[in-house]
C-alpha cells in the first residue's frame, strides 16, 4: 500500500515555465503517476508514451491532444500518441502512465526520458 497525504506533498518543478508536480507513484519500468499544478498559458513539451496514459482534470481548464477540457473530463491517449499539454486557465491535473514519457521537442536539450 501507498499513501500519499494531501499536506506532504512534495511539488517540483515539472520542467518547464508555469508548472510543477508532485510524483504520487513510479511503476517498475518507470511510469510515472503525477499530479501537476499549471499556471495559465503553461505549456508542457510534446511528448508520447511507451504505454498509454489516463489523464483527468481536477480543476481549471487545459488543452490537450487538441481537446479542451475542464474539471472532471477525462482522456485516454494510446500508445505512441503525440500530444501536449497547455493551461488555458490556473489548474491541476492527474496524469499516470505504466511507462516513460519520451519527450520529443525541447528548446534547449535533445530527446529524454523522464
């Protein structure tokens, strides 16, 4: 069992501007489950994954794979999925995924895991 309580919470740069997050659990190959505080106009690095990823929004509005969504929605992307992540307004959001991340286009490093 894990438990992670709400007032010790560890919030980390998420690495890049307007953004940082909190691990909440990594799987054995790695894949991490996050909850990720943005501020508006934050925009997170394309990326993909080597599994798919569940995501769902606490509070605030973002846009992601092309989708506009706010608290309470939902989405789903597949393996392989190219996508992004942008904060329209304040928000927080829970991501998880059972394998790493690839970052594909950072503006000033090459591609990486995280």
């Amino acid at each position: 069992m894990i438990v992670k309580r709400a007032g010790e919470r560890e919030w980390k740069p998420a690495g890049y501007e307007g953004a940082e997050r909190v691990l909440l659990r990594a799987t054995k190959e790695q894949g991490p489950t996050y909850i990720v505080r943005l501020k508006a106009g934050a925009r997170g690095f394309p990326h993909k994954h080597a599994a798919g990823e569940d995501f769902l929004v606490l509070s605030g509005k973002v846009r992601l794979a092309g989708e506009v969504l706010g608290p309470g929605d939902y989405l789903y992307t597949e393996t392989g999925e190219e996508h992004f992540l942008e904060a329209i307004e304040d928000s927080v959001v829970y991501a998880s995924t059972p394998k790493p991340v690839v970052i594909l286009e950072k503006l000033t490093a090459a591609v990486e895991k995280v």
